[in-house]
C-alpha cells in the first residue's frame, strides 16, 4: 500500500466516503445515460414529457453499464477499502433513482441508511441491515450525468457512519429495518456537516453502508441520472479477526463501536 492508498482508507474511515473521479469514461456514462432515457419513456429535448419527480429504474445489465462498474479504478478501490477477495463482482447497475426538475416534493427524501436483505420471521418488508452490513460491502453512488448542486445530488452527513453502529448493536444479528432504523440514525448524525455527491459523468462515490444520506428536491433544470448498487460482499464483515487484518469498513464500524468517531 502506497500513501495514495493510504490517504485514501484514512479519508474512507474518516468521512465515511470517497470520491473515484474519473472511474469509468465520460462516454460510457453517455451510453448509459442514452438507454436510462428509453426506460424512462420520457423525451430528452422536450421537458413538458418529464411528469414525476423521481423515476425509479430497476437493474440495467448492458454492457455499458457492466464495463461502468467493473473499472479498473472501481476493482483497485473494492480491493483497498473491503479488502481483495472479500466482494463480488457484479455486472449490472441498480437501482436507479432518475430525478427531473419538478414543483413536487419527491416522497423519499429523509435521512437513511440502505438495507440489504429481508430478515427471517420481519413483519416489515423494509430492507433490514445489521451490524456487519449483511449483504452489502459498500454503497455505490455513480454518476451518469453531470450533478451540480442545483439538480438534486445526494445529500451526505460526513462522518455519519460512525455515528450509526451504536445505534445498529442492540440489535443485534437480525438488524432492524431502514424503516426503524431511519429516524435513529437521522438523530444520531444530526451534528455532522453536511456534503452533495455533485460530479462529473464517470465519477463514482463508494460510500460506507452506514453512511446516512439522503434525496432531495430537484430544482434546477437538467435531470440527474445516477445509479445507487450495492457491492456485494463474498463473506460477511468480522469485527474480530484474530490477525488484525481489518478492511477499511470493519475498521469504521470498529471506531463507532469505540464513541472514537
């Protein structure tokens, strides 16, 4: 590890993010941004046909999308920030929040953290998460068109995934859902200052899956096209390993446990 690397994990543990500028070519990202158009069954050119505020768009597994998010910045990251041979590859994006500008307040826009699975005997059908992050080894935020401040960027509390293993440890192995666990957390990281996941089309955040964040409403005039996929872990996140040998995540989880955040 070099001390690129290393600003990198410390910056990762720190803030609960990094950005990856540059992580797949401006023209895939066109490519993408072409076909995410099709679903949407809106017209490009003309803003009168952009009726909601948010169009949801499931998995895109073209090639385009595959060659996004199997870069080799992206791999040389996952490999830095979850650890070499603990992910999984994946070959489709998803899903897809697509914002257009809109005088309507879109309706998922409070403070969260992903879920990742649906817990045994929940009466919830909320996605659950857990203190290792069962299912997810990272949160993906990936810009197929340029965000500004002005249309719609994620909204991010820096700092907010130390502030949220506390919160997940009564709970224990079965987790809670994001539905529970959405105003704790809210409280939890009220304090943190607050970012936007603005870019450039090929810029990709990896994000802590305990970093809260959250939408907003879109303002401005060019619509944001962004894919949020999780990456998959190949084992589950450890909190004691008897060698030390902590990936970057377990080493923030570890740090909240601690009240060091």
């Amino acid at each position: 590890m070099d001390d690129t690397d290393d600003v990198m994990v410390e910056r990762f543990v720190d803030d609960g993010f990094v950005k990856i500028e540059g992580a797949f070519p401006p023209r895939v990202a066109e490519h993408c941004a072409r076909l995410l158009w099709r679903e949407t069954g809106y017209d490009a050119e003309d803003p009168g046909t952009w009726q909601d505020p948010v169009v949801w768009v499931s998995d895109m597994a073209q090639g385009p999308f595959a060659a996004s998010v199997n870069s080799p910045a992206l791999h040389e990251a996952f490999d830095l920030l979850v650890g070499a041979g603990r992910w999984q590859s994946r070959y489709s994006v998803g899903s897809f929040p697509l914002r257009f500008p809109h005088p309507t307040e879109p309706d998922d826009a409070g403070w969260h953290i992903e879920g990742s699975y649906v817990a045994e005997g929940a009466e919830s059908e909320w996605p659950y998460a857990n203190l290792v992050s069962r299912g997810r080894a990272l949160l993906m935020l990936m810009l197929y068109t340029e965000v500004t401040e002005e249309n719609a960027p994620t909204r991010i509390r820096v700092g907010s995934h130390l502030d949220v293993p506390r919160v997940l440890e009564p709970y224990g192995e079965k987790g809670a859902s994001s539905l529970t666990l959405g105003p704790k957390v809210a409280e939890a990281s009220a304090g943190r200052p607050l970012t936007y996941a603005t870019g450039r089309p090929g810029d990709v955040y990896l994000c802590h899956p305990f970093l809260v964040h959250a939408a907003q409403p879109h303002h401005g005039d060019r619509p944001r096209f962004m894919g949020q996929p999780p990456l998959m872990p190949a084992a589950p996140y450890e909190l004691e390993r008897s060698n030390g040998n902590y990936s970057a995540v377990e080493q923030a989880i570890r740090r909240g446990l601690s009240n060091k955040g």
